[in-house]
C-alpha cells in the first residue's frame, strides 16, 4: 500500500517538481550571467586603472613585468567570481528532478488521447 501511494504522490508532484528544478537552473544561469558581465567591468576598471597610473608615472605599459603586473590584477580581480562560478555550476550539476516512472508516462500519454 506504501508504494502505490508514493507511486501516486510522484504523479501528482512530477510536473511541480519539474517546473520548480527548471525555474532554479534558469535563476542559477541567470546569476552566471551577470556575475560574468559585472566581473567583466571590474577587470577592465582595475587594469584601466593600473594603465593609467603608469602612463601618469610616464611607464609604459610594453615591459615585461608591467604585464604581470596587469596580468596578475587581472587574476586577482577575477577570483571571487571564478568561485562564485564553479559554486553555481556544482547547483547546476546537483538540481534534478526525481525520473518519471512508467506510471507516469502511461498516464501523460492517456491524459493526450482523453
């Protein structure tokens, strides 16, 4: 008796659960997105910044450790993000929803022909 009724609690939450893991994979790609664009803008603000104080102290910017310099400014810059990133992958990897049964496609396919 159990089983049926989880077997018929599993019809009934299918869809909902459904709906619910797309909705959060949609919001964690959508935070992906703009953690991306705003990790973009503070990039090229620190490496503009950094540009600008060796062109104010009349060092060029061609040299060798002037770019590791940026480069590593650039890292810097970039690894909140970068581990916020990987977080929302591993949410991404982990949303599942529970597979339909064969009762369950039994059903979706009588609910088309009814």
């Amino acid at each position: 008796m159990g089983q049926v009724i989880s077997d018929v609690t599993d019809i009934l939450n299918y869809k909902e659960n459904k709906n619910t893991a797309e909705k959060n994979k949609n919001k964690i790609l959508s935070d992906i997105a703009s953690d991306e664009a705003e990790k973009e803008n503070i990039v090229k603000k620190v490496l503009a910044t950094q540009r600008a104080k060796y062109g104010a102290s009349g060092v060029s910017s061609n040299g060798i450790s002037e770019q590791n310099v940026l480069g590593r400014l650039k890292d810097e810059a970039e690894a909140p993000y970068e581990s916020k990133k990987e977080a929302n992958i591993n949410k991404l990897k982990n949303i599942s929803v529970k597979k339909k049964n064969m009762l369950v496609s039994i059903l979706e396919h009588l609910d088309k022909l009814v």
